[in-house]
C-alpha cells in the first residue's frame, strides 16, 4: 500500500494482537500523521533495509539478524507470558518424542523460540518442515504443527497441545517479545517516537472496543477476543528487555545465532 508523502511510513503486522499497537494511528483522533501497511515482520524488515519504511513492527530474530542497521524505538512492543495461545505446537495423541514440525506461515522467532524450548525442556533436536494447509495435514507431514498469531488463537484443533509462550515463562520466569518496532539508526526520528506512544497507549485503553470491531472477522464473541488481549504486555519496559536478552542468549547457545545482539534503544 502506497502511503502520501507527508506521512510516516509505519509497517505493522496483521495479527490481532498487533492492534492496540496501531490503534491510534488506524483510527487517528486529528489529521493522520502516518500511513499503515500490513505485512509480516520479516518483509517489515526488509523494507526498512530498503528505506521504504520509516519505522516498522518486527520479531526479535529479524532485530538480531540486522541489529547492526536497527535501533528499537523505546516502550513499544508487545510481550506475553503464561498461556498466551500465540505459539502453539499441535501434537499426536500419545507421543513421546518430537524430531520433526511442521510450519506454514511464521516467524523465525516462532520456529526458534519451539527449538528452544524443545531443546531445554525436552532435550530433542528437531527438523523443520514447511506444510500449508490445516493441522491435520501438517501432521501427516511431521510429529508437531506450528501455529503462531492469529492461526494459533483461532485454531480449532482440540488434540494435545503445547504452549510456548507458557514453557518460555517456566524456563526463564521472564515474558516473551513477540514485536518489537525498530528503524534505521540513521532514520530514527522523535516525532515518529511520541506517536507511536501515543497510539499504543490509546489501544491499551480501548481493548473493548477493539475486540468488538474484530468480532465478525473472527466469529468469536467480543468478550472472548478482550480477554485474548488482556494476555499481553504493551510496551518494552525492563522485564520485556530482559526476556529478548535471553532468547538471544539461548539462541546463540544452540548455535542459531552468531553472536549475542546488542539491544539498541533509541534516545
């Protein structure tokens, strides 16, 4: 989507967690300061290497595959813990042992974070399979089937099941970023800084309505989509840093990542 040229070039993602993020800059109070695409956190990315984005909402793995470029902008993210039903493994009854899953549409942070948790908690390396299609075809492909956003909160599959968001926060006791928006370091700017602010703010206000206009979208009563959003943490505060830290230390320890990202916040 093309965005005028007085406006900011936001990217955000279209999972329904993301929304209270953008709120105030989808449905703007005044004039819009900024224009909004959807796409996913890794062509987020790439569009910010590109200098088609001014700012954009990423995973944790795209920040540290180019945190040499990305800055963070500060207090803006989204994080969960517990039994957020963001990154799910669907399972066959009655197994004991996982060595291969399937995924269709995900982020590298998704496919690391089931790689970390299996390896910590389960001691079991894994392949990984790409699969489109439902649960039930993913797994006549593979052992496990990932889901992750908006996939994962609407699934139907009533099998065994594995949280890892709530394996995550019983490994480390600390939440998991799922978004994080970052820019150019020689991008970043203060107006875009306070906008964002002010428009995560005013999502983290407005839940009830939110979930009220996603209703039909996703054919779940509006209370139950508010209580989905009350599973998350909107912002980057000290908790939500340290949590990144440590899936990148993990990372790095299984050899996913080369090397320990620094997290550079702006300001």
């Amino acid at each position: 989507m093309s965005v005028p040229e007085n406006l900011f070039r936001l990217g955000a993602v279209p999972d329904f967690y993301c929304r209270p993020l953008v709120y105030g800059i989808e449905y703007p109070e005044g004039p819009a300061l900024a224009g909004l695409s959807f796409e996913t956190a890794g062509v987020n990315a790439e569009r910010l290497l590109q200098d088609e984005l001014d700012a954009g909402l990423i995973g944790p793995i795209d920040f540290a595959r180019n945190s040499s470029d990305f800055g963070l902008y500060p207090s803006i993210g989204v994080a969960s813990r517990y039994e957020s039903r963001t990154a799910v493994l669907c399972l066959h009854q009655n197994l004991r042992k996982i060595t291969s899953i399937a995924v269709g549409v995900v982020t590298s942070s998704d496919i690391i974070l089931a790689k970390i948790i299996l390896s910590e908690k389960f001691e079991q390396e894994v392949t990984i399979v790409p699969v489109l299609g439902s649960v039930e075809q993913m797994l006549l492909k593979a052992d496990a089937a990932l889901l992750a956003g908006n996939a994962a909160f609407s699934s139907p599959w009533n099998g065994p099941k594995l949280d890892l968001v709530d394996e995550w926060t019983d490994i480390t006791e600390l939440p998991f970023v799922h978004l994080l928006c970052a820019a150019r370091k020689d991008k970043q700017q203060e107006e875009i800084a306070s906008l964002l602010l002010s428009s995560q703010k005013q999502g983290a206000a407005s839940l009830s309505l939110i979930a009220s206009q996603h209703a039909r979208t996703f054919t779940f009563p509006a209370e139950v989509l508010e209580g989905q959003l009350e599973r998350y943490e909107y912002g980057f505060g000290d908790e939500a840093r340290q949590g990144l830290g440590e899936f990148f230390r993990y990372a790095f320890y299984l050899g996913i990542l080369p090397d320990v990202p620094e997290i550079e916040v702006f300001g």
